[in-house]
C-alpha cells in the first residue's frame, strides 16, 4: 500500500470520527474516499488491521511531526499560513486508554496482566504456580475499590505473589523475562514495596519512615501503559494520561490553521513545551513574532530564550512578585530594594548596603530564574527601626533574591508592558485557541487517547490536527468571496 494513500485514511478517519474497520469498509465501498485516494472504482481495499501496522511506523522517530510538515507545505505554499505572524498556544488535558486504579489494584492487575502474557506465550512456565485460590484472584480484571475487605492481607499476599512470579520467570524463563508486562510488574514493584533491614516485604507509605512513595513524574498508573502518568490542576482537575498542546495561527486576514501539536507527560510543565514547539515552527519555516500563552508557558528563561534564538516575543502573563510583604501590600518588597549589578550591591529601602552576595542558583520550578541572593547583616537589620516592615524571621535578617541583570531587564519590561491597554487587546486575541481545544477535544474526540501509549497518542493528535485544518481550509470562499471553485470534473478544489 501506498504510504500516502494510507496517509490520507488516517486523516479521514479522524475527520469523520471512523473506527478502523468502518475505515477499511469506506475504502471499499465509498467513491468519495477512492477519489481522493485515487483508487479505481473497483478496488477492493485492504484489511483494517493495515491501518494498525501503518499507526506503528508514524510512532517511529519523528514521523508523525514529518506528516504534518507535509500538511503544512501545501497551505504555505497557497499563501494561508506563512512565518512572522502572530500565532498562539494553549494545552489540555488527555486520558489515557486506561483504567483509574487503586495502588492496590494496580498490583494486582500487573500480576494478573504478567500472567496473562505468560500464557499467551510459554503457558508451561506457570506450572506449578496456579492454583484455584490465585486463579480466582487473578482470573479475571481486578475490581476491589477503594475500602477493600482485609486490605493488609490483599496488600501482603499480592507482593508475595508478584515476588515468587518474577524470580520463577528469572530462574526458568530464558527470554521470557523481559516482556513488557514483566519489566511493569518490576517497576511497580519497586515503586510500591520495599524491604526492610530483616528483608521483609513491606507497603510503601509516606508516613512510616521508609523510602517513600516515587513523584508522580515516575509513578507508573496502569501496567498496560507505563508512559501515562497521574496529575492534577487545582482542585478541579485531575487525570492519568498525557498533555496536548496545540498551536494554531490567529492573524485577522488568514485562516486559522493548526502548525504544531506537541503530547507530553500529564505532569510536564507547559513552560518547558515552548523551546520545542519554536524549534519545530523554526524547522517548518512557519516561526511566528509574537507567541500568544497562558501563564504556564511564561517562564522568565524561556521568554528571553525565545527572544535571543528565535528573535520570537511571547506574550503572555508573567507571574508577579512572589513576596510575602508584596502579595499583602505590607512592607517592603523586592522591588523597594535598589540593585546595583555592577558594583554587585544591593540597597534597602532605608538605605543600608548588602553585605555579601551569592549565586546564581539553579531553583527546582521549571518556570523560575537562576537566583542571586544578597544578604544583610544582623547589625544592619536587628536596629533598623522598620525591621518588622521588613523581616520576621527568627534571626531578623532580611535577604532578597533576584535574577540575573539580562532576566532582571525582561522582567521589568514586560511586567510594566502587561499594564498598558494596548498589551491586554493585543492578548485578548490569545483566548481564542481555547475554542480550538474544545473543537478537537470533544468535536474529534481527542480528549480520549483511542491507543495505548505516549507516541501512539501523538500520533492520534497529528492525525486529528491534520483533519481539522483540512475541515477548516475546504470551507473557505473562492476568489469571487463565493463557495470552493468546481474543477474540470465537477468536485471541489481543495485550497
């Protein structure tokens, strides 16, 4: 089969909402579909499960991004999208084809899904380790909710269960010990049991002195797909799966045509999603000089990363002075503290001088600036009569911390510019690409992951993408301002 032909079922597929099979039986019996596959009309087809092998290959390396810069140079070429516009960004939250599961029955069912590979594959392994209590435990998908009975026993039992079937797979499965289902019981055994100085088997917690539980970074949710992971927004918001950031063109005279689709981990910063999709617009010809985002994505590095490498301006909120005596309008700020970066000086409001410097520091947020941290000392500040406008802490010694003179610079300019009427309509034009997640998330059901898997999602948000920008470039008017212009045949000209 052709790779373009298949190329273009896939699209089709996302753009009518069709699941494989009803994708091959298109292909088969519908002359719109062998037009624009340009098929004769008594082709035959193909069977569906091509369409999986061909899903596969655009998991590989960068495929699925080189799909879409295909997509893309077309519409350049026509003159609909082009670099140095304004262009905008925003993500969404994406739930993997997974099960939300207890860390009890997420055990359990690694277990049962370990099993299940085993005998798919080398059933006289399991010889001598079924019996009728574990095959009623493991027989069927686990379902023990949140307060099962016995928990402690459940808890015990299922560990010395994974325990026993890992190191009889090590001892007598040559070549069968490195499945997928295998190396996801081994790591969420190691993130949910740890062993004592006596080598008992114990339930990792928070709370009872051991390692731990793992960061949501790396805590695997499900063994069917160890690259979904468990996040939150707030208190509203909470999920197991991926981000996708999609990134759209806004300029008045143009339509709106979708240029990059990024899918990362669901704990990801979005801040750090930017530097990729500049690099990837960069390599497409279609960088844009000014980037519309949210707060998410304003990471003080990044803003003036964007600037210097891409000559790109980001705007968007920057966070504000994140002070205590700032947030409450009591007291002196950071920005009441005079900075002198050449003589390396900081001056109180009261007109003190620091007396040591250090840094700059790396900071563990994603979306924070190295740090200098100037210092005064307790002779300075212990008989300063508006200390406790000042300081509270316990050795009444105020320290400010700040970024480097070129972030400093940034900082000051943009936080004054996102003051000015002129900077909020400008970002006003910014919420428009919530409507463009809403049209993918729930007009093309991108909100569901249909694969397993981080690239096989991906893949899936390329495909869609590419089927909206198609949707929304064959409605446009011809020339004359009426609908598409008929080709020789009849049919609609694509732009």
């Amino acid at each position: 089969m052709s790779p373009a032909q298949l190329a273009t079922v896939c699209v089709l597929q996302f753009l009518l909402g069709l699941s494989d099979r009803q994708a091959a039986e298109a292909v088969r019996c519908r002359i719109d579909f062998k037009y624009a596959m340009a098929m004769e009309l008594g082709d035959p087809g193909f069977h569906h499960s091509v369409l999986i092998d061909f899903r596969n290959r655009l998991t590989e390396a960068d495929r699925a991004d080189r799909l879409l810069d295909l997509a893309l140079a077309r519409p350049k070429e026509a003159g609909l999208v082009g670099e140095r516009t304004t262009q905008r960004t925003d993500s969404t939250h994406v739930l993997a084809a997974v099960r939300d599961l207890t860390r009890l029955e997420l055990i359990t069912e690694a277990v049962r899904a370990v099993l299940e590979e085993v005998a798919g594959t080398a059933g006289h392994l399991l010889d001598g380790l079924a019996d009728e209590e574990r095959g009623h435990r493991y027989g069927r998908p686990v379902r023990l909710g949140k307060n099962p009975t016995r928990p402690r026993t459940r808890i015990l039992a299922t560990g010395d269960d994974a325990v026993r079937l890992l190191e009889h797979l090590y001892q007598h499965g040559t070549g069968r010990a490195s499945g997928p289902r295998v190396q996801a019981l081994r790591q969420i055994m190691v993130q949910n049991y740890y062993r004592d100085a006596a080598g008992r088997l114990l339930w990792r917690t928070d709370e009872d002195g051991g390692p731990g539980l793992p960061s949501s970074s790396r805590a695997i949710v499900s063994p069917y797909d160890t690259s979904a992971r468990y996040a939150r927004h707030g208190h509203i918001i909470s999920w197991r799966g991926f981000s996708a950031h999609l990134t759209e063109t806004c300029a008045p005279d143009a339509p709106n045509v979708i240029t990059d689709v990024a899918t990362t981990a669901a704990t990801t910063h979005d801040s750090r999603v930017l530097p990729g999709i500049h690099t990837r617009l960069r390599q497409r010809g279609l960088l844009p000089a000014e980037h519309l985002v949210d707060s998410g994505y304003t990471s003080l590095v990044h803003l003036e990363q964007a600037a210097r490498d891409h000559q790109v301006t980001v705007t968007g909120p920057l966070p504000g002075n994140p002070t205590r005596q700032h947030r409450r309008a009591d007291g002196f700020a950071r920005d009441d503290f005079h900075i002198d970066y050449d003589r390396q000086q900081v001056t109180c409001p009261q007109g003190q001088v620091s007396r040591g410097r250090h840094g700059p520091y790396p900071t563990s947020s994603p979306t924070a600036a190295p740090l200098i941290v100037a210092k005064f000392t307790k002779g300075q500040c212990q008989p300063c009569p508006a200390r406790t406008q000042c300081t509270t802490s316990r050795e009444s010694v105020r320290t400010v911390g700040f970024p480097p003179r070129e972030l400093r610079d940034v900082q000051l300019r943009v936080r004054a510019e996102q003051q000015t009427p002129e900077w909020k309509i400008r970002y006003a034009v910014r919420s428009g690409v919530e409507g463009t997640v809403n049209e993918l998330a729930h007009g093309h059901g991108m909100r569901r992951c249909r694969y397993r898997g981080r690239s096989k999602a991906h893949v899936q948000h390329v495909l869609t993408a590419i089927a909206v920008n198609i949707e929304r470039l064959s409605g446009l008017p011809s020339a004359e301002g009426g609908p598409p212009a008929p080709t020789a045949d009849g049919l609609p000209e694509l732009p």
